[in-house]
C-alpha cells in the first residue's frame, strides 16, 4: 500500500502544491507553523474522509477559498488508483475513484489505510474512555468497512433514545418507544462489542510486545476491553452478547427513565491501560504515557498487515519529543517496513539516521526536496 502522488489545492495552507513521494520513509521538515502537520491532515483525511484535529469540514479549506481539491494516485491491493476529493463549504464532500463518482464516503475506507500518531494521542492515556472508543472506530472502520455503518446507525439511535428520555419528563408518550429504540440498540450494540473485543484480544499482546522494548524491557504494558458488566464475555457469539445486553437494559429501564440517560450499551466502553499494574492514566510519566499511545499505534499497524498483507501508510507527526534517547531509538528502528511519513524539525534526528525522502516545507510549499541516504 503506497501513496505514489499527492496534490494539495488550498487545503489548509497549501495552495497548490504537489508531493512525488518515497516508498519507504518521507520526512517533512521545516520550522513551526509552515504546513507540516496539516501535510499529514491532508493525508490522513484522504484515508478516511475526515480530520484528526477539526470537526468543522469548512476549516480545511485555506483562508479566503471557497472550495479545496486533494487528488492522489496510490497502490492499493496491487491495483492502481486515482482518487479526488472535492469539498466545498459544510457541504459533504464529492469524491472520485479512478473517476468515477462514489455514492457514499464510507465506500473510500480501507482503500489508504493509515495510522496516525500525533500530540493528541496522549489522550489516548489520559484523557477520557471517548478517546479510547474513538481509536477503536477510526482501525475497524478502516479494516472492517461495515463497522462504519453499524457506529453510525448506533450513534443515531442512542441520540434519539437520550432525546426520548430528556424530553419523557413534558410528553410522556414518547416513552411508548422507548423499548423499540433499546432493543434495536442493543441488537447493534452487540456487534459492535463483537468487534471492538475480537479487535482488542489481538491489539493487546502485540502492544504489550512493543512497550516492552521500548521501555528497555523494564516495564510491562496490560491492554484489556471493558464493556458492560452484564457482557459475560465480550467475544461470545452475538446473539449471546444482545441477550446479556437486554438483560441489563430490563434490570436498568427504570433508572434510565429517572436519570434521563442511556445506562446500557457499547457507548460506555473503554480500555484499560496498566503499566505495572498500575492505571497508565494516573501514573505515567509524559514519557510513558507516549510509549504508551506509540505501541498502541505500531500494534495497530501489525494488525492491519497481519489482516490484508500489506502495511498501512504510516503517519507520525512530533513523535521524538520527550522521549529519551533509546526509546528514539527503538521507535526509528520499529518503522521500517512499508511507507512512512514523519514530521520533525531540520535538526532533528529522523533526517539524520533515516533514508528515503526528504521535503523542506516552507509556508505551505516545497521549499526544496533531497534524498536521504544511510551510509
């Protein structure tokens, strides 16, 4: 899987510019706020039609433009593919395979699959079980692509259910629907637990894999899924899972009807993250707490291989910082293997012990490109 070209047309603070990029590592250098990490957002957003940093679509698109244009031409599962992504305003976006027209976004998943690491995935560890979920749905919409729909029916759902709740309190009857609304919930809900555990039961020794070297082999890293506790167990088959998952809706409708909120389902997931045994969340240092979203990310990487046979594009924006020197070490030498895309300061260490492809961004352009040779 390879992203030979990608053009950039008044996307963030790119005007127009155009990247024939390395197979192997592309480093994108330059100082503070010259574009690289909105390089990566470009990326990114070609592989799964939405942005890691924004929720606004409208501010992708570089000031003072009404409409952006991202076309690439990668390889994917040996073939040849020319997309185009077309986005104008809050509309959605219009996107082209190989010019033809594709009816929904989500026919674009897993054609580029990437993994992204940046600053913000040190939520990941610290922030809430949101941020847990949200790196669940983003690889298994990517590696599963019906996953996609069924997040998306269930998110629906349990938006209408919580409105039935707020407002039961001034009309009543709508708590006539109620049941329909969990059932079909719960029935959803089921798969998308079925998934989520399969997916974290094969995540979690190649993780806890990873921590270990990085750390030196002087810390050990403990990943395991949490859902309902009525959920004997979570990789069960899924009629077994919806019944465990209505049993605990009859047992909690009425506190749902007094609380006014959704107490049952996979929207209450999360993942827990040990080091020692101790919860990463709470002790980790900024050090460990990135080891500990970098393994979680290059096992997710091991995971796509593993599942298609070929590694996704792999995006890595800041990831050196506050690590120390053998942990610098040991992640340059974990992502060989596939394409890479890093982002670092002309000074930094990538540019120095990495081969492949050098670009030198300069506010939103090419300031100039060079290879890189190890000796």
């Amino acid at each position: 899987m390879v992203l030979n070209t990608i053009r950039l047309q008044n996307f963030r603070n790119y005007q127009d510019s155009f990247f024939s990029l390395h197979e192997g590592v592309n480093i994108i250098c330059g100082e503070n706020a010259q574009g690289k990490t909105n390089f990566l957002e470009a990326v990114s957003y070609l592989s799964c039609v939405r942005s890691f940093r924004t929720l606004y679509k409208k501010e992708l698109i570089g000031f003072g433009e009404q409409t952006l244009r991202v076309e690439a031409q990668l390889i994917s599962r040996n073939r040849e593919f020319d997309v185009e992504i077309n986005l104008s305003g809050t509309r959605s976006p219009v996107i082209y395979v190989n010019k033809v027209k594709l009816k929904r976004n989500f026919e674009l998943a897993g054609l580029l699959k990437s993994v992204l690491f940046s600053p913000d995935d040190l939520y990941l560890v610290k922030g809430g079980a949101s941020e847990r979920r949200r790196f669940l749905d983003i690889a298994l919409t990517q590696l599963r692509p019906q996953y996609a729909n069924l997040i998306t029916e269930y998110n629906k759902l349990l938006e209408h259910k919580t409105r039935i709740l707020k407002d039961s309190e001034w009309k009543p009857a709508l708590l006539d629907t109620l049941d329909d609304f969990s059932f079909r919930m719960m029935k959803i809900g089921a798969m998308i637990i079925k998934y989520r555990a399969e997916f974290v039961a094969l995540l979690s020794p190649e993780a806890e894999t990873v921590h270990f070297g990085a750390s030196g082999q002087r810390e050990r890293l403990s990943v395991a899924y949490k859902t309902v506790r009525s959920v004997s167990k979570p990789t069960n088959d899924i009629k077994t899972i919806e019944k465990e998952l209505l049993d605990h809706y009859a047992a909690h409708r009425q506190a749902e009807i007094q609380s006014k909120s959704c107490l049952s389902g996979p929207h209450k997931d999360d993942i827990e993250l040990l080091i020692d045994d101790f919860p990463a969340r709470t002790y980790a240092s900024q050090g460990q707490t990135r080891t500990v979203a970098l393994s979680l990310k290059l096992a997710e990487r091991e995971l796509f291989f593993r599942d298609c046979g070929e590694y996704p594009l792999l995006l890595l924006d800041d990831v050196l910082s506050e690590l120390d020197t053998k942990r610098q070490d040991f992640v340059l030498n974990k992502i060989h293997g596939g394409q890479v895309i890093i982002t670092c300061c002309e000074d930094e260490k990538p540019a120095k012990v990495l081969s492949g492809r050098l670009f030198t961004i300069h506010k939103g352009a090419i300031k100039c490109m060079r290879e890189l040779k190890t000796e």
